[in-house]
C-alpha cells in the first residue's frame, strides 16, 4: 500500500470519528424521556431501563464505539505523518502535545461510560439518588474531556501547520478554537450544569473539515533533500 494511500485512509479516520459519534450521540439521546439537562434519579432510572430494550439506543452506542475506535487511529496517522517532519523545535512539540492530549481525551471519554455500565447492570435495584450520582459523573467526565480536547485541536493545528499540511487560516482558526475551547472547558468544570459545548462543537467541525481536507488532497509533509550538504525544509503547497 502506498504512503498516499495510507494517509488518505488514516485522515479519513478523523472524519469517520467525527461522523459516528455525532449520528450514535444523536441515536442515544433520541430515546430518553427526560426533559431538563440535568434529571432526577427516578428519570434516570426510566431511562436506563427503556434503554435496555431500545434498538435504537444500542445502534447508537455501537456507532460511538466505533467513533472512538476510529479516532484511535486517527491519532496514528497523525503520530505517523507528524513523525516524517525533519528537525526538532515548535514543530515537535506541538506532534507530540496532540498525541498526548488527544490519548487523554479518550481515556476521559471511555471512562465516562463506566457509570453508565453500571446504571445498566444495576439499574433494577439501586436508588434514585445512587442513579442520580452516577448519571451526574458520566455528565462531569463528559465536560473534563473538553480540555484535553481543546489542546488538542490547537496542538493538531500547529503541527500540521508545521508540516505543510495545512494553510495558515486553518492553522489559526485550529489555535482560536484550542485557547476557546480550553477557556470554556475550565469554565465548565467549575459549573457543568452551565457548560458552553461551542467550542467543543466547532472543534469537533473544525477537525471533519481538516480531515477530510487532508483525506481528498494528502500530502507527504516529509518530503526531504539536501541542498549545499543541509537537509531541505519539506514543502507542499496548500490553498486553505
């Protein structure tokens, strides 16, 4: 298989994380009955067990799985296309903030379903309160992912922007969102019941576009030669 091959298929991974987990959250959500941002235990205890019979909600938790099975390799491909760009510097740091960032985001995401696996295994015989508990901690895990989330967003923009791969708009636009997204984050943390998710949302559209960007037109980033006996700067022409 050919590099470029490669790296269309690896970019396309950042679009299909996107993709998924917005259509699965949507299949998810669509079948609760509750009506306030934050429910009672009871309402969270008839949600949970309608649930457990809902085609829907299992199509749904099937297609976010797979969204995050996807950004696993997206976080390769970055890894993999980061790693070709020569010297050390900005550039590095930034490869290596977003690898790290975007690995500890999904820890926090995958963690946050663990109260719910318990919800439902055990929804026929705990309290209200305890439902409530447990409900509420997924919510909070929920909102901590923002920050590393939004590192990682300013962390991709500039490592690829280092690499050639992306245009300084995006770039910038990547590194606007980063620096929202972590202010709101932290926001959020310190009040989830008021959390803003627009930067989380924009962040999320901001990486679709870029993926599908670099999955329609790749570029090696990497391309290297010497010139009077010193290793050339890789170069690719980008329009965005």
């Amino acid at each position: 298989m050919s590099t470029t091959l490669r790296d269309r298929i690896g970019a396309a991974t950042g679009a299909a994380f996107v993709a998924l987990i917005l259509v699965g959250n949507g299949m998810t959500s669509g079948v609760s009955t509750a009506d306030s941002a934050h429910p009672t235990g009871d309402q969270v205890l008839r949600d949970v067990a309608h649930q457990a019979s809902s085609t829907t909600f299992t199509a749904g938790f099937v297609l976010e799985a797979l969204g995050f099975a996807a950004f696993i390799g997206f976080l390769g491909y970055l890894a993999g296309v980061l790693r070709r760009v020569p010297g050390r510097g900005p550039g590095g740091i930034a490869a290596g903030t977003a690898i790290v960032s975007g690995s500890v985001m999904l820890a926090v995401k995958l963690g946050s379903a663990a109260p719910l696996g318990a919800l439902a295994i055990d929804h026929g015989h705990i309290s209200p309160q305890l439902a409530q508990v447990l409900n509420d901690m997924s919510g909070v895990a929920f909102v901590i992912s923002w920050l590393p989330f939004a590192i990682f967003t300013g962390a991709t923009a500039a490592g690829l922007h280092r690499a050639s791969l992306v245009g300084r708009p995006t770039a910038y636009s990547g590194l606007a969102l980063g620096v929202a997204g972590l202010a709101l984050s932290i926001a959020g943390v310190h009040d989830p019941l008021g959390a803003n998710p627009l930067a989380f949302l924009l962040g999320l559209a901001w990486l679709l576009a870029v993926s599908v960007r670099l999955a329609v037109r790749p570029g090696t980033g990497a391309r290297t030669g010497t010139t009077g006996g010193r290793t050339a700067e890789p170069r690719v022409t980008v329009s965005t």
